[in-house]
C-alpha cells in the first residue's frame, strides 16, 4: 500500500512517503509549508498523487489550529483522490519513535498533553516523570520540572522530541471514511469552560 | 468551473460559480445558532465546526451544481480578513484539493468577495461605483474603478456597524446575530422616540462605540417594565441611528469623486430600512448579502491564480494589509 503520512499538530511538521512499510521519504517543515513537502516527497518517489493508496494523519493533541490545518488537509485529499484516511495520535507517534519513553506535547498555557496509558492534559508537575525518559517538544520546554522530579529528558536537539511522520505510518491499522477521524483536542474552548 | 470556499467567519460555505459568473450552487452552512448562546463568534469554536463541515458543504455544491471535482478548473479561497484559525481551515482544505489535481490556486480578499457579489449573473452590476461595505466584521466605503481595482475611502474607527447591531441587540435581550432582530422589532416602533447621536468623525470614516453607549444609558433610564413597553423603540431609534449614519456617509463619498453609482454590499446590507434609504443604490442580492462562497469564486475571476505549486505554502491573514 502507497501512504502519504503527515502530522501538523506541533511546530515541527513531518511527512512521510511509505510504501508496503518502506519508507521512501521523510521531511519536516512548518504546519503551513507540509503540502510543499509531500509534493516534494511524491516528486523524488516518482509518484503520482492519484497513486496514493492511502493517507495518514496526525490527530494531535497539539496546536488546535495546526491540528485542524493536519485534517483539512487529510479530508480534501481523500475526497479528491477518492482514498481512504487514518489517523494516528500524535503521542502515540512520539512513543512509536522512542520505545518505553513517555510522549510529552507542549499544550501551552503551562501545560503538557501526554500519554501515560491514556492521553490526558495536565501540568507538568504532575506527570509521573521519576524513574522515565521524556520525549516531545514537552519534555524539552519543561525539562528542569521534569529532572527536578526524578525524570530523564534527552538532549534538545535528539530528534526523538519531534514526531516523524514514518511512526505515524506504522501505526495507521484502520483506513476509512475521511470524517471518520476526528481531531484530538483535549480541551474545551474556554468559552464553553465559562458555562460549565 | 471555480469552486469556492469561505471560512473567514461563522460561516462554511462552498459555491460553484462559472467564468461567465452563473451560480451553479451556493452552500453556507451557518454556525449562527452555535454562537448565539455567547452573543457573538467566539473563534475556537467557530474554527472547530469549520473542520466538521467543510468538506461535507463542498461535496454538496458539487452535487447541487450537477458537477464534481473534474470539472472545476480553479481554486478560489478566502485568504483573509478574519479569524485566523478558521481561515486557515478553508486554505488548507482548497491547497490540497487543488494540489491533488495540480489546479490553479487564487486567494481572494473577503472585503473583495463582498464587491464581487455584485459581478454575479443574472443582473451584475458593473464599476465604477462608490460602494458601502456593511458587515459584522467591516465598514467601510470604497471607491470601485474597475473589477480589480479599489481603493478605501473610508473605515470605521471602532465597532463595524454589524457589531454595533449585535451588541444593540444584546443590550435589548434579543436574539443573536442582532442585525435581523432589530430590523424585525424596529418595524413595530418608534424610529423617533429616542435620539441617539452617532458620533462625527472627520474625513469618510465612521465610528459606532459611541451610539452604542448612548443605547446602553438608554436602557439603563428605565425600568424593566418599561423597557419591555418601549424595547420596539429603542430598536426603532437605535436602527435609525446607525443607518443614518451609513447612508450619510455613503452620500457624501459619491459626492466627493463624482460617482454617480452606489452599490451596498454585506450583511447588513439585508437591513431593510437601510435598503429603503438608499433607493436609488445598488444592494447586493440577500442570499449574497451575508458571507458566502459565491462571491470568493466570484472575486477570484480577476485575481492572479497562483499556479500549481506556488500556493502550496499559502499561509492566512487576519487583517487588511
Ligand atoms: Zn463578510
């Protein structure tokens, strides 16, 4: 099967072209800028876009606008090219990259999505950092929280911190209806917060 | 065949439109009733319902228009004024839907979108002309010398006329969007019962924060029994206000270039005591007063598409240049 696989949830774009499990192409860019890389991915790959078999997002948690930018992009393709669509969590990915290590996405706000047998948002004090490795754009920003705690966070330029797109390619399981994967927020808008 | 997409705001919207400037299909799926309970367009959740509904809004104006994606030929998607988040979901979806058919790209101004609602078949209306452009993001007048060239004359300092109607609105406790709350009331009042100054400012600009402070002291004068007994004439009063101020203006700046045309554009071009006052100006069609996909295809017929694959790192604006 011909996957493009991308994920937009983080500041660090990543993509992937994957075939039959070969990866035949990584990138990483800007949320904005990752379509120039799958372009560039199919070009070098010899590929056309109507060969596409398949395609698979990065569903967050991450930046709410940068997620969606992920999904709109999954959804128009599918319907163009009439393929079908799977989404993998962005931590999910982060873990896949860095075996045993716990996934930690910057949610702003002083707060960190992670992945600690279920996704969840919380400040980083609380997560059970003592005895762990800690990967993702998280675990670097909150680094001194984290080793004050007994947490171990590789150094911030090891490329496990970032999500890379050919993990997201090797997770995918189910391809289907496009709508059918739905973004990862964690959070309520505010707005609503206000009402509840 | 332009495929259009709209996201700048609380509505999604696809269109089919031809070069010719025929509507094949016009779809906007409004978020209004999502927003009404805040009193306004509160953003993450506007962007969210983008996500939900775009590519279901597209795929029926391909299927009202009797189409599909292999005859659409262009790209045209709302760039920016408006809400970052939920531009970004409209640009991201139109990038990848041309990139996966190598079509030209063009990005279109809303403000822009909004005159060329005036372009569209079956009665386009044609520059020069001096148009109002009345929404609940923007108000300004422009002067239009040609399809694709316009310069502003005039804008508001504060509140775009169209918040002023909803905050109008929520001070009376009526409905959200305020616009067709007032103008349903106002019909039933009063439009002399109150008197509420609009604020002179100099050149052709506006400014609307002013009157709607006079509303608010207005209504805190009076008892909630009377303001249920006068609440039609404050609305009547305060519509007056407002469009007053519109058409003073719009006059003024036909008079001073000499434009002998004037067109509204926009959602409160909808207003009807506005369109009543103006009766000699062009108003946009209703079903195109409020934002939609038909008037981005539209505007996009005199835009430079960018082409395949010089959009692909296309990014949005929250505001004009
Ligand atoms: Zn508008």
């Amino acid at each position: 099967m011909l996957t493009i696989a991308f994920d937009t949830a983080t500041d660090v774009a990543t993509s992937a072209l994957v075939w039959d499990g070969e990866v035949l192409g990584e990138l990483r860019s800007r949320p904005v800028g990752v379509l120039e890389d799958v372009d560039a991915l199919l070009r070098r790959g010899g590929v056309r876009a109507t060969q596409l078999e398949g395609i698979v997002v990065g569903t967050g948690p991450g930046s709410f606008t940068g997620v969606r930018m992920g999904l709109a992009y999954a959804r128009a393709l599918s319907l163009s090219l009439g393929v079908p669509v799977a989404g993998v969590s962005t931590l999910a990915a982060l873990a896949a990259g860095s075996p045993g290590a716990l996934p930690v996405v910057d949610a702003r706000r002083g707060e960190v999505f992670v992945l600690d047998g279920e996704a969840l948002v919380c400040r980083p004090e609380d997560v059970a950092a003592s005895g762990r490795l800690l990967v993702g754009n998280g675990a670097v920003r909150y680094r001194v929280t984290f080793e004050e705690h007994g947490g171990e966070v590789a150094p911030d330029e090891d490329e496990a911190h970032l999500p890379r797109a050919r993990f997201h390619a090797q997770l995918a399981q189910r391809f289907g209806a496009a709508e059918d994967v739905e973004p990862i927020y964690l959070r309520i808008p505010d707005a609503r917060k206000a009402r509840t | 065949m332009i495929l259009g997409i709209e996201t700048s705001c609380d509505e999604t919207a696809a269109a089919i439109v031809t070069r010719a400037g025929e509507i094949g299909s016009n779809v906007v799926a409004s978020q209004a009733e999502l927003h009404a309970e805040f009193g306004g367009v509160v953003p993450e959740i506007a962007s969210r319902r983008h996500l939900e509904l775009v590519l279901p809004v597209v795929r029926r104006a391909l299927d009202d228009a009797g189409t599909s994606l292999d005859e659409v030929e262009l790209v045209a998607v709302t760039r920016g004024p408006g809400l970052v988040g939920a531009l970004l979901v409209g640009v991201s979806a139109a990038k990848a839907l041309a990139w996966s058919r190598r079509l030209p790209l063009a990005p279109v101004d809303h403000l822009d979108g909004h005159v060329a609602s005036l372009y569209l078949e079956p009665h386009p209306f044609e520059p020069p002309f001096v148009c109002l452009l009345a929404s609940g993001g923007h108000t300004s007048l422009l002067d239009v010398r040609s399809h694709s060239s316009t310069r502003v004359l005039g804008r508001t300092l504060d509140d775009a006329v169209g918040e002023a109607f909803d905050k109008g609105a929520r001070l009376l406790g009526l409905g959200y969007p305020g616009g067709a709350a007032i103008d349903a009331l106002a019909r039933e009042g009063d439009p002399g019962a109150f008197e509420f100054p609009v604020a002179r400012v100099p050149g052709l600009d506006f400014s609307f924060s002013g009157v709607k402070t006079s509303l608010l002291y207005a209504v805190r004068k009076l008892s909630a029994e009377e303001l249920d007994r006068r609440r039609a004439d404050l609305a009547a009063s305060y519509q007056r206000a407002l469009v007053r101020a519109l058409v003073e203006r719009t006059e003024a700046a036909a008079e001073l270039i000499g434009a002998e045309r004037v067109a509204v554009v926009g959602g409160v071009a909808a207003n009807s005591e506005l369109r009543a006052s103006l009766p000699w100006a062009r108003a946009a069609p209703l079903p195109l007063c409020t934002d939609n996909a038909a008037m981005i295809a539209s505007a996009a017929r005199w835009v430079e598409a960018l082409p395949y694959p010089r959009y692909l790192a296309l990014d949005a604006y929250a505001s004009a240049a």
